[in-house]
C-alpha cells in the first residue's frame, strides 16, 4: 500500500515542475524503479490513473524502466546478476556482496507540453 503515498507525491513533484515551466500538459512521466525497492510497477500505474485525474498529468504515458540487481565480487571487484541459488562470481569464483544497484527509485524524466 506504500506505492500510493509515493505515486501522490510523483504526481504532486512533477506536476508542481511542470506548472514551474510554463506547462499546460504533462505528457510522459519515466521512473527507475530497483527491484529491491520495494516498490511494485503495476501498483505505482494503478495509483498513478486514479490520482493523475484532474492534474497536468491526467492522460500522460507512466514510463517506468526496472533496474535488476546486482552482486560486487569481494575478489576482483566485478559486478554480476545473481544466478539462482549462487553468489559465486562468474569472473574468478568469488563471493557476491550486495550493492545499491536494483534499490533505486527515482523519477529520471518528465516531458511536459507548454503549448
């Protein structure tokens, strides 16, 4: 239920960006959501149509590019996905260490129309 309270406050941020630049319309909003973050793409767009009704964004095309994560070998430094069940590098056979890749979450873009 958390993807509700963060998608009113994407609408909120990029509609408060938008009306910053003179727009009348948002038309493309582009998230990066890790998929360690916690948060569920389908749940963000299914907030994001209720609560872009009546704002700037009402209509836009909610663009969102997921991010895998991936494992630090503590031997040579290399990053890797994960294969199932192993944290065993592919490089050198070295143990995987988590990493901040696949935790983000951020809006990248928002195109907006000035008309």
């Amino acid at each position: 239920m958390h993807e509700y309270s963060i998608t009113q406050q994407i609408v909120k941020i990029a509609e408060e960006k938008a009306k910053s630049h003179g727009a009348v319309k948002i038309e493309r909003i582009s998230l990066v959501v890790g998929e360690l973050s916690g948060f569920i793409g389908e749940s963000i767009q299914m907030y994001f149509d209720i609560l872009s009704k009546g704002t700037l964004a009402e209509g836009a095309i909610l663009d969102i590019t997921y991010i895998k994560p991936q494992l630090k070998c503590s031997k040579c430094n290399t990053y890797f996905y994960r294969k199932r069940f192993s944290f065993e590098c592919p490089q050198c056979g070295g143990m995987g260490m988590p990493t901040e890749i696949g935790k983000e979450f951020y809006v990248k873009d928002i195109d907006i129309y000035v008309g």
